[in-house]
C-alpha cells in the first residue's frame, strides 16, 4: 500500500531563559519593549507534523512518501528521513526561502515567547500530487496534514478529482481555518483525525452535527488522550482502544503524530482497524516518553514486549510478522 503523507516540514530551535521574563518587563513602558535575553541551552529539534507521521511510519518499515515544500537548507534533514525509511522525493526545495521554524524562548516559570516563520511551507501549494502518484507507480491513501492551508486545499481537490482515497488531519491548522475550508476538507474523507477538542471545534465551525460529519467520512478517529482512540464508522458499534501503560512522561509534544504513523502503517499492512489503532496507541506511548518528536528509538523486541503486555499474545502474532 502506497501512503503520501502530506503536511508541515519544519525544524524547532528550542531556548531557555533561567529568569523571568515578567521581572523584566516596565508596565509603563510596554509600548516601546526592546529586550535580549541570554539564554542558557540551544536544542535544535527536527519536525512538522509531516515528517513527524512519516519518520514513525518509516521506522516500521512502510516507507511512506513525504510530500512537502522545505528551504535550501533541507540537505541535513532529509539525509536523516532518508536514513531512516522515508521516501524524500517528492518533496518540493525551494530556491529562496529557509526550510520552516519554530524559535521559542521558555522561562524559569515555563512561559514562552515564540515565533513560527513560515517560509518554505508556503510552497506546498505548488506542489501536484499527480507527479507524485505517477513517480511511485500510484497512491492508494493521501494523508493530508497541518500545512499551507491553500496546499491542503488544493491535495484535498485533487484527491476528489482523481479518485485517490485520503485522510483529513487539520491538527494545527483547525484554529485559523473557517466553516466552509473545514467542510471542503473532510467531506469525501476515507478517515478523518482528531482530538477530543478538535471534534467539537470541527462540529461548531461546520454547523455540522456528529452523525453528519460521519455520514461524510468512512472513518472518524478520535484521539483521546491517556484514554486511547475511538474510531467510528456509520451505522457500525465504535471501536475503541486503550493505550499501553507508560514507563514515564517525558514531553507530549508529537504524541498525535505517532499515533496517526502507527496507525497509517497498520493500514499499510492490510491488518484490521483495531490492530492498526493499537498500534498506533502504542508508537504514540514511546514518544511521550521521550523528548523531541523524532528522537525515540523502536527497538523491534522492547517494542512487541510492551505491545504483547498491552494487547495479549494475539494482537502480537498478527503484528510480529510485519516487523520480523
């Protein structure tokens, strides 16, 4: 099974500050700030919701397909992706502008200022999923993430247009989009992911109600944070999964990602929803018991280990043979 995985393509430059940033503010000289804070650590972080779905599918072995704009300076990072089991190919290099980033300053007090600078991820509109599918020989599942809102509007046409089944994952973007985008965006969807939250949110801007939305998708996918993930489908009892017990909680960031890498690639092994969710469940639980998005290890043995202890011996079987 052939999975383009579309969305952001961006590095985090992650700083911290052992003040406060509060004792360095005048009230009465807010309107003419001009502030340089020394910070302690620099941590230069790879991620974008895109490479993140795609390095996880990568370490289990699905080679999935990064579509996505990135700079000039993308070299380093896709000699990463590459190395570990990511097709870059078709990912768009732009002449002129840097590769997507994050710059956040963090406090004493956990308090953050940062700043998102777009760049390169403006490109994605440009970039026609018809070259992609005709390189590899056709797509069977576009998923189509967070990214330039004009780019996922223009895969999601294109899809549609040449009857390619795809996911719908706005994660980021949900806040900035309106009711009209959002319901371009899903309806005809083969999946459609979200948290708890963003399936409130999607039902308020759509006007749409639960049962309406799910007569527009095949699938909904609801993450559900420490709870696991309920997957709904019309006219069908909901499928619902539990997460495996963690070993620590190190860093949340990039959780959602994992799940929906582990997920796609349960898809891309042809084993059922349930199995795909669990194990989506389970790349979801080694990330937030690690730092950074794309720093977990998935040793082959730890992770059936945890996933045999999580979903007994028969789940195991049906997966161990993909990751043998």
């Amino acid at each position: 099974m052939r999975i383009a995985v579309t969305g952001s393509i961006a590095t985090d430059h992650l700083m911290t500050f052992p003040g406060r940033f509060a004792d360095q503010f005048v009230a009465d000289q807010l309107h003419t700030v001009s502030l340089s804070f020394l910070v302690d650590n620099l941590d230069v972080r790879r991620g974008g919701v895109g490479a993140n779905i795609a390095f996880g599918m990568g370490q289990l072995g699905t080679r999935p397909i990064l579509v996505g704009a990135a700079g000039f300076d993308f070299d380093e990072y896709r000699a990463w992706l590459d190395r570990h089991g990511v097709d870059t190919a078709s990912v768009r290099i732009s002449d002129t502008l840097h590769t997507a980033r994050f710059v956040c300053t963090t406090d004493a007090d956990h308090n953050q200022i940062g700043s998102f600078y777009t760049g390169a991820m403006s490109e994605a509109r440009l970039i026609e999923l018809k070259t992609v599918a005709d390189r590899v020989g056709g797509l069977d599942l576009v998923l189509i993430g967070a990214d330039d809102p004009e780019g996922m509007l223009r895969h999601t046409e294109e899809c549609r247009l040449r009857g390619i089944p795809f996911a719908a994952d706005f994660s980021q973007q949900i806040a900035r989009m309106d009711g009209e985008e959002i319901r371009i965006l899903l309806d005809g969807a083969t999946y459609l992911f979200s948290n708890e939250y963003e399936k409130g949110l999607i039902e308020t801007k759509t006007g749409w109600t639960d049962a309406e939305i799910l007569a527009r998708v095949g699938h909904r996918v609801t993450t559900l944070g420490s709870r696991g993930v309920r997957i709904e489908r019309e006219g069908e009892d909901p499928i619902e999964v539990g997460c495996p017990d963690e070993e620590r909680k190190a860093d949340p960031t990039g959780v959602g990602d994992a799940f929906r890498a582990g997920f796609l690639s349960g898809l891309a092994w042809g084993v059922s929803l349930e199995r795909a969710a669990q194990v989506g469940c389970m790349l979801a639980t080694l990330v937030i018991e690690t730092v950074g998005t794309q720093e977990y290890q998935l040793r082959r043995a730890h992770f059936m280990e945890r996933f045999t202890k999580a979903y007994g011996d028969e789940a195991a079987a049906e997966v161990q043979k993909h990751l043998a």
